[in-house]
C-alpha cells in the first residue's frame, strides 16, 4: 500500500508544470490573461479579463484595457518572473500556463485588484 502511494505521488508530482525562471523581455503581454512566452501562445489559468479586441461594449473594452496595462506593469516592475506551462491546450490551440511575479500569482494579484474574475472553464458571465 505504501509502495502505491509513493508511486502515486511521483506520478503526480512529474505531471505537474515545472516552472522555470523568464525574464521580462521574454514575455509580450497579448492582454489580461495571455502572453506570449519565447514566441509561444499561452492563456493564463485560473481567471478571466474582459475582452479588449471583442468586447461586447465600451465598459468590457476600458476594463480589458486596464487589465492589459496592469499585467504588463507586473510583469516589467517584477524582479522573480516564474511561467509554468500546463501540458494541456485550450480550444483556441493556446498553450495553458500560470505566472507568478515576486512569488504571487499575476491571476491572485488581478482578483484582488478587481480587474479580473476567477475563472475555471465553462460558460464565462458577460462584462457588460
């Protein structure tokens, strides 16, 4: 029994993203909850910005911008940048991923600035 869960948790454990350290120039903020990282597509995980290239309104598009603006003043003010890519994709072909500045979570600081909103899949509310 105690071999199995030995086992069970270094499977888990390699099936989890390994981050590794970026920089900031390595990163291109696309808006609130996707970057590219070294040419590579990701969409953050975790939560969810207001659209900026297909809002449904004027409000959805000033608040998308914020958010845009704000993750690339974390990611340029940051002194630790730490990426860890999910071996899944998202529907849009986009590699998933999570962020991490100073050892916060970029998705952890937008929520608490309401700017974002937590965000697990599934049919996502309107911003309008």
């Amino acid at each position: 029994m105690l071999f199995a869960l030995v086992l069970g948790g270094i499977y888990w454990l390699s099936e989890q993203p390994q981050p590794k350290m970026l920089s900031a120039s390595q990163i291109y903020v696309i808006d609130g909850d996707t970057i590219d990282v070294d040419g590579e597509r990701y969409r953050l995980t975790g939560f969810d910005t207001p659209e900026t290239y297909r809002a449904e309104c004027e409000s959805e598009k000033l608040r998308g911008d914020q958010a845009t603006a704000r993750m690339r003043a974390l990611v340029r003010a940051a002194t630790e940048i730490s990426f860890a890519a999910q071996p899944s994709r998202d529907k849009y072909g986009r590699g998933l991923g999570t962020l991490s500045v100073d050892g916060q979570n970029v998705g952890d600081i937008l929520i608490r600035e309401d700017l974002v909103r937590r965000y697990s899949g599934g049919q996502r509310s309107s911003w309008c």
